[in-house]
C-alpha cells in the first residue's frame, strides 16, 4: 500500500534495544500511539532482538518466531544484535559470516514488514526510533534501511530513551508531571533511572533529565535466586528512600523486563507511599510514538526545552563583523539532536590572530571563552587569509573544532595547516 495523506498519515516508532525492541504506529485518526502485539489479541509487545535463518532455505525471521525456530535446531541465528554492531562483531550462520551490523539491518527491515501488515502502510510518513543512547554508527544503520524503504531522511528522527520519557510526560495529564517524575528500567543488562525536572520559570521551560545506573548494583542475574531477589528488593527500597528524600516526586513508573518478574515486596511499600506508580513495557516506544506525533506538529513540545542525553547542552557562538557592526553567529544551539548538530563556515580574519568562540550554557547561562592561537599558520597582509572552521559533535558530551588555512585565492595558496581540538562539554556547564 502507498504512502497515505490527511486523516490517514501514518507514522511508525521503534524502540530498539539489545534485549527486547517494541513496535508502535499512529495514524491522523487516533489520539495517541498504539503498540503492536507480536501474538494478534494478546499484549505481548516484546519482540526479542534477535535473528535467524532457516536451514532449509533462504528466509529470515526474528524475535518469538526466531527463537522457536532455533530452539527446534530449525535456524541458526545470533542475538546482541546492537553489542555486536558497536564491537564490529561478525557471526557464523549457515556457512556464512554476517557482521552484526547486517544482521541489525535484517531484524530492523523484519521488522518493519511487522508494522505493513498492521496498520497497512509499506511506507510511513514518519519514523521515529529511539535508542537508550544514540550513536553515531547505529544511526547511520538506520537510515541506511530507512532509505532501501523509500523514507527520505527529513522523515526520520533518532532520539535517546531519556528524550522519550520527555515525551511520554508531556502528553500526559499535567497532574502527573506537576513535580519531579522518575522512571526505573530494568532490563537484562541494565538497571537505570531517569529523573525529570521541569524548571517553570522561564521560558521556553526547560526539562531536564538526570540519569543514575545502579547496573552494579541490581542486576538481573540477581532474580535467579531468592537470596539475589531479597537483596535487590532492598537495594530497590533504599534507592527510592533516597531519591524521594531529596526531590517531591509526583509519579513513578516502572519499565523493562525485570520488573515483570516476582521480587519486589518492601520496594512496594516505598514506592507506593504518596507517589502514583505505572508499570508498562512499553514506555519508551510510546514516548517514540508521541515523537512522531510531534513531527505530525500535534502537541506542545515546541514550549519547552529538552535538557538530556543526547541533545546538545551548550550554544557554540563566534562574532563577526557585518556591515561595521560585531553580530554573533550560532554555530551550534543547545537542545539539538547531537548527531545533526554541527556547523561549517569560511571567515577572514581582521586584525587578530586568534579565534575566540563563546560557550554558554543552556541553563545557566553562563558563558565561557575558547580560544584558538593562529600563531602556527602563515603570515599575511591583513585580510588575506580565508579559516574552514569546521563543529562536529562526536556525542553529546563532546564536539571537535577543526580549524583549516584555505589560502587567499591565487595570491596565496592554502598552506594544509589544520587545528584541531575536542571540546568537553561538561567542562563548560
């Protein structure tokens, strides 16, 4: 089925995760998004992070349906899909090695085949995943799959799971989110939690999200015995002791498969007292959901400012002089996906040999100097000299300037020389 317009626009969120990754999809004509069920009439939103192909044959298929078929000795496959994609990592199956990078790439167009044959649509309008932390390697993935679908690029967003627990609370009732907000995953790799803040005073309003991983802590292997359960309910009561001590904590939520298991029993007295609490698997997709939906311009996130992992942090200024007058130039703004940040842009410099640009802070506005010492590159007569200066961010904790002589046409060749330095951004906050 083609591309749908109006009421029948349709857009697809992802949650893809090394354990379990979810599915959801919204249309013109529903009021929020709604999570697909690998098993029709059942709630079973986990699809496990996994692929295989058939030993009689050249068909791939993933999660429930990939593991049944391993377990029966009917397919050989691979899990971890993401670890191995970051470690470059390869596998062997059927006689043929498969670096983790093209097996992601099989269970994410799988996967997509998944959603055509719910909501009907071979080809969204939007896409929106999210990743517990975005990179620059598995966002090149995706959108390496996104375009064999035919999805253009401006279509398509990646966003951390803390931008999506964003916008999971900004369409939420505002009672929910009148003070501070927490949510605990629990996965079988990790144990996090996110906290969010949202600062009324100005405006835009500022949200922001602290995380804290207590991974060496509470661990899933722990449930694997009663002694293991009794200690992690412990560590989980304690946490929440804590946390609720120092911030008025309207409402909690509880995600992820490890809460899904049997372990939890003085944490409940303590999660329970004076907090509403939520348990669901399918937060972080439903956040991706309200993304999209975002995309579609329904919503209020244009009124506030996200403060989190994988945004930017700090605006990146330089002065330059326009029509006599010293104006600042953004290079970068805070609040910006990390991986589409980023500036490049030529300048003659006038009387000065230094560059100096202008870190200021989202939040605080603080603001701080960088500067770069031209003193290595060739001298000229005044105005005769033409920087590449280049900003790129590595994450969303560091950026790198790159600094590049390109000459001055014919009268002076460029000379190659570069200055290159990486930005820490927490030294800056």
């Amino acid at each position: 089925m083609e591309k749908q317009s109006g009421n029948n626009r349709i857009s697809v969120a992802v949650d893809l995760c090394d354990d379990y990754s979810q599915i959801s999809y919204f249309t013109g004509t529903m009021t929020e998004p709604e999570s697909l069920s690998t098993i029709p009439g059942e709630q079973k939103y986990l699809i496990p992070t996994i692929v295989a192909k058939l030993n009689q044959s050249d068909e791939w298929c993933i999660g429930d349906i990939a593991e049944l078929h391993m377990k029966r000795k009917e397919a050989a496959g691979s899990s971890s899909l993401i670890h191995m994609t970051l470690k470059e990592e390869s596998a062997e199956i059927g006689k043929r090695t498969y670096s983790g990078q093209q097996l992601l790439e099989i269970f994410i167009f799988r996967l997509f085949e998944l959603a055509a044959g719910h909501c009907h649509a071979n080809r969204p309008d939007k896409v929106v995943f999210t990743l517990e932390y975005p990179d620059r390697l598995l966002v090149a993935v995706i959108h390496k799959v996104m375009e064999k679908l035919g999805i253009a690029r401006e279509n398509i967003r990646v966003i951390g799971h803390s931008e999506s627990f964003i916008y999971y609370n900004i369409f939420q009732k505002k009672e929910l989110w009148i003070n501070d907000v927490l949510v605990f995953d629990f996965t079988k790799t990790r144990f996090t939690m996110r906290k969010l803040n949202l600062v009324r005073a100005r405006i835009p309003q500022p949200i922001i999200i602290e995380e804290n991983d207590y991974s060496g802590e509470i661990g899933y292997g722990l449930l694997e015995t009663r002694e293991g359960r009794l200690k992690a309910d412990r560590r989980f009561a304690e946490i929440v002791k804590e946390v609720c001590s120092r911030h008025i904590v309207s409402t909690i939520y509880l995600t992820g498969c490890g809460f899904y298991e049997t372990w939890m029993e003085e944490s409940v007295n303590v999660l329970c007292n004076k907090h509403r609490v939520f348990q669901g698997y399918n937060l972080f997709v439903k956040g991706a959901g309200y993304a999209s939906m975002d995309m579609f311009r329904m919503g209020e996130a244009g009124n506030y400012q996200f403060v989190c992992s994988g945004r930017t942090l700090v605006n990146i200024e330089i002065n330059v002089i326009r029509d006599g007058r010293e104006l600042p130039v953004m290079l970068s703004g805070a609040g910006t996906n990390w991986y589409e940040a980023g500036a490049r842009i030529e300048c003659i410099p006038d009387n000065t040999r230094k560059l100096v640009f202008y870190i200021s802070s989202s939040i605080n506005k603080a603001k701080r100097e960088l500067i770069f010492d031209l003193g290595e590159f060739p001298e000229r007569p005044n105005k005769n000299t033409r920087l590449e200066i280049a900003l790129s961010y590595k994450n969303d904790r560091q950026c790198m300037f790159v600094i590049t002589d390109k000459g001055f046409g014919d009268f002076f060749p460029a000379s190659g020389k570069t200055l290159k330095q990486v930005l820490n951004i927490e030294d800056y906050l």
